[in-house]
C-alpha cells in the first residue's frame, strides 16, 4: 500500500466533515469558519501526495472531486443560511457548482475518466479567497472585506460557467464523435 495515496485520500476524505461542522450544534460561527478553512485547504495539499504516489488512482479522483463538491455546495448553503452575501451571487455560485458536479459525473459515466482542470482549480482558489474574507469580515467589519468577499465570488461565478461550458462541450464530443 502507497503510503502517499493514503495520505491524499484521508486528506480529501477529510472534506466530508465540512457539512457536519457547519451545521452541528457545536462552536461559534468563527470557529466553524476556521476549522472549514483548515479543511478546505487540504484540497491544495492531497494533489500533491497523489502525484508523490505515482500514478493517479481512479478511486482517489473520485473522491477528491466528491468531497471537493461537497465541501463547496456546504459553504454555499452555510453562506447563503446566515446572510453573509447577497442571494443572488451565492444562488448563482451554488447552481455553476452543482452543475459543474452533474457534467462531470456524466463525463466519468460517458468515458470512465474525470477531467481536472487549471480553471477549476482557481476557480475553487477564488472560492476559498472569497470565504477567507467572509471570515475576516466576520472578525473585524470593514468595506474592503465586502468588496473582496463580491470580486472573489464573481470571478469564481464566471470560471465555473466556463467550466460548464468546458464540461458541456467535451460530453456534446463524446456523443457526436464518441471520442
């Protein structure tokens, strides 16, 4: 057993505790945030365990881009659940994820392999930047905050509809080409 593998995937599987955390009985709004922040950037961390194991397992893919999801779609929910950002931004950031979820679970059903891209990956950046200032704005109000946690989402927002359109284009391939 590759120890590196082991590693990635309980630091993946590790995002699978975001939803508890945010919606369990236990910490102030603070705390949660922190802890979450601590967990989500594992995400930047298990790639590189994968990739120091050798070849990437089909298994640990899976479930990087599972917890991934789930990580994502809980702090949307927890974001939108106490008013930290207006509903239409984080409404739109829920749907672009969840459908960024879809897409991709159809390519992995339609050709057995699941695309990870450069896009998604600072799209989740901007993502967890815009929950770090929602998190400051939270220690310390201030309009500097407001307006980081805003750009942050909205650059995220857009490079998840590139991504759908990625996503929509590579399965519209496989269903005319079947390449």
């Amino acid at each position: 057993m590759n120890i590196y593998k082991v590693i990635a995937n309980c630091l993946s599987a590790s995002r699978f505790l975001i939803p508890i955390i945010l919606f369990g009985p236990l910490g102030s709004v603070v705390q949660k945030i922190v802890v979450v922040i601590v967990l989500i950037s594992t995400d930047f961390v298990d790639g590189w365990f994968a990739r120091k194991g050798g070849s990437p397992a089909r298994l640990g893919e899976i479930l990087d881009h599972t917890s991934d999801k789930v990580a994502s779609l809980s702090v949307g929910i927890f974001i939108l659940l106490n008013n930290f950002v207006v509903f239409p931004v984080i409404f739109t950031a829920l749907v672009s994820e969840t459908l960024i979820f879809l897409l991709s679970a159809l390519l992995v059903r339609l050709n057995g392999n699941l695309i990870i891209t450069k896009i998604g990956r600072t799209k989740m950046l901007f993502f967890c930047a815009g929950f770090v200032f929602i998190f400051l704005n939270q220690i310390d109000p201030r309009q500097i905050f407001e307006t980081l946690i805003f750009v942050s989402l909205v650059i995220g927002i857009l490079l998840s509809i590139i991504l759908n359109f990625f996503y929509s284009t590579k399965i519209l391939q496989l269903a005319i080409c079947g390449k």
